[in-house]
C-alpha cells in the first residue's frame, strides 16, 4: 500500500534508531535527486539516505542505523522546486 505524507507532516519529527530507540534528533528537510524523488532526509546529524527509512509514524521517522553520509551535490530542497 502506498502512503502519501507531505513535507509538512514529517519535517520536525524526531529521528529514532529502529535497534536501539536512540532519539538521533529532528528532521529538518527533504531531499530531491536530479529525478525529483525524494532521496534524502537531513536533520543535526548529518543526512540520511532514503533506503534507511524503516518506518514513519505521527511524531517519528525510524530508521535502520545511524549511518550519517554526505549527500552527493545535485540535491535539490523540496521547497524550493
């Protein structure tokens, strides 16, 4: 099933580690690639690839570890398209 959650309703969620329920802090943006689709989530920590997503809910984006990487350098902030 696919579920359509708009920038608004994420941005400001806290981060937590799915295996540890470690708060890593809040999301503070969206990521689009080249493409347009969402690629990355940034927050204090650094960025998050999308494929670490393991679950969002109402207050909390899960994710699967606490890799932060450098994003490549064609990103695009979603609000700004």
């Amino acid at each position: 099933m696919l579920n359509i959650i708009r920038r608004s309703q994420i941005v400001g969620s806290q981060v937590i580690d799915s295996a540890t329920a470690a708060q890593l802090g809040y999301l503070e943006e969206v990521w689009l690639d080249e493409l347009g689709h969402v690629a990355y989530l940034s927050g204090e920590g650094g960025y998050l690839a999308l494929a670490q997503v393991s679950g969002v809910g109402g207050d909390a984006v899960s994710v699967f570890h606490r890799l932060m990487i450098e994003p490549p350098e064609n990103l695009r902030r979603w609000y700004r398209l």
